[in-house]
C-alpha cells in the first residue's frame, strides 16, 4: 500500500498526469513533450468496455519505458452502463468481466494501481444502501481478480449523489476487501475539504487526482484557478504518509481556457505550489 504512518514531503513524490490532459488522446508526440516537461508517470484513460479498444497503449507503454517514464495506473472506464453498483446483476457481472480484461491488458503495461468509480449517477437515498452492497460485493470480486495480477484497486472519491461522496462512505466501500486503496480526487469533494477527507481516510490513499474547482462541482481546473487550499492538502498528504505520484487529472476545454493546459504548465504549476508549501512549513 502506498502510504503509511511515517511523514513524507511534496518533493518526493514523482509528477505524472492523466492522459485526459490531452484532447483527442495521447500520442508519441505528445509523450516526448511531456517527457521534456518532466513527467515521470502516467494514468491512462481505458478508452473502451473491454481492453480491445486500448492497442495503442501497448506501444505507448513500451515507448514511455524508453524515455524512463512509468504507467502508474490505469482509470477504468465509467458511466451509465458500466456501474458496478448497478441494481441489473448482468450489468454488474459483465462490467466485472470487462474490468478484470481492462486490468490484464494493463499488467503489460506496468500499471500499479487500476482506478475505479464505485458507481454512477443520480442515487437517490432510497437506493443508495442497496446499491452501496452491490458496489461492496462487485468490489470485493475485482478486489480478488486485481490480486491475482498484483494490481490494487484504488476507490476514486466522487462527486455529488454518486457513492463514495465522503470519506466515511469511501472507508464504508474498503470494507468489501483489505487490498482496496483509496485514489482522492481533490476536485470532486463536495461535502468535506480536501484536506479533511485526507485527514480522515489517511493512509488509505494511494493514489490522486490532481485539480482544482469552485467547492459547487467538479471542474478539473489547474490548480490555483479554484477554491483548494494548496498548503494543506499537501499538508495533509505529507502527514498521512502519501508516497505516490503527485498526478494531476486536469482537462483541456476549449471554452474555458485562453491557451492549453501543456505539460510544460502543469510542472510549472507543480513547482509553485511546492515552494509555496516549503515557505508554510
């Protein structure tokens, strides 16, 4: 498990980003470039239901490795049909079946950590026990398969009715079995402060989504634009013992940008805010 009771420090976690960062998809190009810029780890977006849609990452796992970069982790596809909290069992066992293929590909590509949604949305609170067992069983499933790979699942938090909308509910969801970890998505934290939900999940938390928002609703801004309070989610991390990738999951939008977020301007961005957390502490 990434994480642990010893404090670590912003600098030493490596700078990675999403693959969602670049529109219409990552490219050797594009990986170069973030090469240039410093990256040293990837998440790749699976790009379909079943890991057939995902060739070109077979080659682009091989190329990152030449350039000295790693795929740390891989997002797992999400959305209406593909909800493992789903209250339809055949969707539930084929999302499981398609997941489990997602996470043998990526064990080519060197992947540590498979990122998974515990559900999709709206969940009204009617539903939401029933659905929270069915995430918890389809959890512990997957959480079984990823074993046998030595890959770990890391519960993403999310964002408005969707489950695991708050750290007591994503400590809830790790219950389906003891290898889950935790990905903290700071953006999508509606309910309690970044730091907070640090603070209270701690050392569960083994990998991140880097962004910033408004505190309304999720907006995978670059950090600085929005409301988080840098110093103390870095804090917090540092104290929870975080030693993963500090990976940033910002995404271009032509209508809310004057110019594109590069590689290049999350490292700058990176820099800042870790000079601005040594000047704090």
């Amino acid at each position: 498990m990434t994480g642990g009771t010893i404090q670590t420090h912003p600098r030493q976690w490596p700078l990675g980003t999403s693959t969602a960062l670049f529109p219409g998809g990552l490219t050797e190009e594009r990986l170069v470039e973030a090469k240039a810029a410093g990256i040293e780890c990837l998440e790749f977006m699976a790009k379909a239901g079943s890991a057939q849609g995902d060739d070109d990452y077979d080659f682009l796992a091989d190329r990152a490795r030449e350039l000295g970069m790693s795929v740390w982790s891989v997002h797992l596809p999400f959305g209406r049909d593909r909800d493992i909290s789903s209250t339809d069992a055949e969707v539930r066992r084929l999302w499981i079946e398609q997941n489990t293929q997602i996470m043998e590909r990526a064990v080519k590509w060197g992947v540590a950590k498979a990122i998974l949604h515990p559900s999709y949305e709206p969940i009204s609170a009617d539903e939401r026990p029933e659905r929270m067992r069915h995430a918890m069983d389809s959890l512990r499933r997957l959480a079984d398969e990823a074993d046998r790979l030595g890959v770990q699942i890391a519960v993403e938090c999310l964002p408005r009715t969707c489950l695991g909308n708050t750290s007591e509910e994503i400590l809830d969801l790790l219950d389906a079995h003891p290898s889950l970890g935790v990905c903290c998505d700071v953006n999508h934290l509606l309910h309690e402060t970044p730091q907070a939900f640090i603070e209270a999940v701690g050392p569960h938390i083994v990998s991140l989504h880097i962004s910033d928002y408004d505190g309304l609703d999720e907006k995978h801004w670059l950090p600085g634009r929005g409301v988080i309070d840098w110093n103390a989610v870095l804090r917090a991390l540092a104290r929870a013992g975080y030693d993963g990738p500090f990976m940033y999951e910002v995404v271009n939008r032509k209508t809310e940008e004057a110019e594109p977020i590069t590689p290049q301007r999350l490292a700058e961005v990176w820099v800042s805010l870790k000079e601005s957390y040594d000047r704090d502490n």
